[in-house]
C-alpha cells in the first residue's frame, strides 16, 4: 500500500450525495444488511475495464463488517492492488422526512 487516501460516503436512502454503492480507486463499496448505529456490513468488488462494475454478488465479492471496535479497520486484496479500508462515522441525516444512516469510510492503498 502506499500514501494515497480518500474518503467516500455510503447511505441507506437515495440521496445522490451518498448513493448506497459508491465507487473508488477501482472498487465498488455497496451497503448490505445488517447495519445500526454502530456497525455496517459492506459487500466490497472489483472494477476495471475487463471487470465491469456488477450489482449483483460475483465470486470476487468480499462481504466486511465493520464497527468502532476490532472491526474498525480491514485490509482486502483483489488482483496485485492491497486496499486498507477503515470505518470512520456513522450518522443519521434526515432525507425526505426520514432519518437515514451514512457510513463515511476510508480508503488507502
């Protein structure tokens, strides 16, 4: 892994700011159940030009939970590329008059 870093935001509502999938660096990051005020599952995939992006589980998808204890932070690999992925915060935000959860993440590699 190297220096390079960026933050990307997941929601469990359709707010174009934070869509439930999110993509980064060559990996899509979808919300999945369960998830709370403490803890998020993610399903996790590759994409490039030889692998599109799927919306549907395929046998390179990694499923991750992540919390504010031992599962904070996880590492994952896919290809040559070693991506450390970390939980950073978990708020709620009202969307159309309901509340919602974002899941804001980080990303190295």
């Amino acid at each position: 892994m190297g220096n390079d870093t960026k933050n990307i935001t997941i929601s469990s509502c359709s707010d174009p700011e934070a869509p439930a999938i999110g993509f980064i660096e060559g990996l899509s990051i979808k919300l999945s159940e369960p998830y709370s005020d403490s803890e998020v599952t993610v399903k996790i995939n590759p994409f490039d030009d030889h692998h599109p992006v799927k919306e549907s589980d395929t046998k390179s998808t990694k499923t991750m939970k992540f919390d504010f204890g031992k599962s904070n932070a996880k590492k994952v690999k896919f290809g040559t590329e070693t991506y450390r992925i970390k939980l950073v915060s978990i708020n709620k935000k009202k969307w159309e008059g309901q509340d919602h959860h974002y899941f804001e993440f980080l990303l190295e590699w």
